[in-house]
C-alpha cells in the first residue's frame, strides 16, 4: 500500500542538534558538468528556478523526504496542560520537529574547474504545516496498520491472521 509520503531507510544527511536545522546532500553524477541552474531548468528535474533561485519542487518525492525528516526529528520539549475537571497539572511531552533543512545539490564540475559554485547550490526547505496536515494521518495510519502490529508480533499478518513465526534452519539459510 502507497501512502506517498516517505520511503523507508531515509536518513538525514547531518544533524546541527544545537538548532532546529537539517542536512540533505543530493549529489546528481548524471548531471555531471551541468550547471546547477541550468538543471533546474531540465523537465524532470528535482529543482526548479523561483523568482531567478533554485528552489526544490513540492512535487518531487525529496520534498517528502525532506518534509518528513523535518517531522520525525525533533527535539522533545515538555507542555503543561491543566484539566479543570481533575484540578490537575499533568505535564505532556510533545515531539518539535526541525523547522529548516539546508538542501545541499551538486554536480561535478568538468575537468579541472577553478570555481565549483555553478555546481553546486543550497536551497533552504522551511517546514510546510500543510504538508503536515495532509500527511502526517497518512504517516499515523501506516505506522498503527503495519508497523506497530509487526513491532508486537511478527508473526501477525497484514490480514490480522497469526501464522507460525518464522523459524531459521539449516535447510532454510543455506543458499541453494
């Protein structure tokens, strides 16, 4: 099942834990010798030029990556919430995704160029809230159907049906 927003194994490129910013690197070697301007003018391309600057298009599956990345990490911070009903004081954590990812976008200068900065462009992504009202039930929906049932017993199926766990042998790991 397709919930179009990130893929599994993404990872963040770096980290500046002292800020709320990220780190993607997309290094592009079938663009090699190519402009980063003139990239971004390709069709198909993951750039595109916005009022005379490269910009990554929305539409684009790094901008998911990217989106998502902003989400999942963050710092957690505590919030006070007061029930009046209860006359009591409970404080919540509460998870604060990143608000900047710094996308670095690059591809190699031809032969021996003196200046690479043609090549090679970064292009700040800003937390969009209405990616993350649009996607993050999507994001919840997939982790309570697949993830979380397979965290508490592997052996359940997609379909709700136990089977036998999986039971490695001798015949079953010896490549044929």
């Amino acid at each position: 099942m397709s919930f179009g927003v990130c893929s599994a194994g993404q990872g963040v490129d770096g980290d500046v834990s002292s800020s709320l910013h990220l780190l993607e690197v997309k290094c592009m070697p079938s663009k090699d010798g190519v402009p980063i301007r003139e990239v971004a003018d390709q069709k198909g391309s993951c750039l595109e030029l916005v009022e005379g600057e490269v910009a990554l298009r929305k539409k684009h599956a790094y901008y998911d990556q990217i989106q998502c990345q902003l989400c999942v990490t963050g710092t957690l911070r505590w919030t006070r919430w007061y029930c009046a009903k209860c006359r009591i004081l409970i404080f919540l954590p509460v998870l604060a995704g990143k608000d900047l990812c710094h996308l670095v976008v690059a591809t190699k200068p031809p032969g021996a160029a003196n200046d690479p900065t043609p090549f090679m462009a970064v292009v700040p992504i800003q937390a969009d809230p209405e990616w993350r009202r649009e996607n993050i039930p999507k994001l919840l929906r997939f982790w309570h159907e697949y993830v979380a049932p397979e965290m508490a017993d592997p052996s359940l199926t997609k379909d709700g049906i136990r089977g036998e766990p999986f039971q490695w042998s001798a015949a079953s790991s010896s490549s044929a």
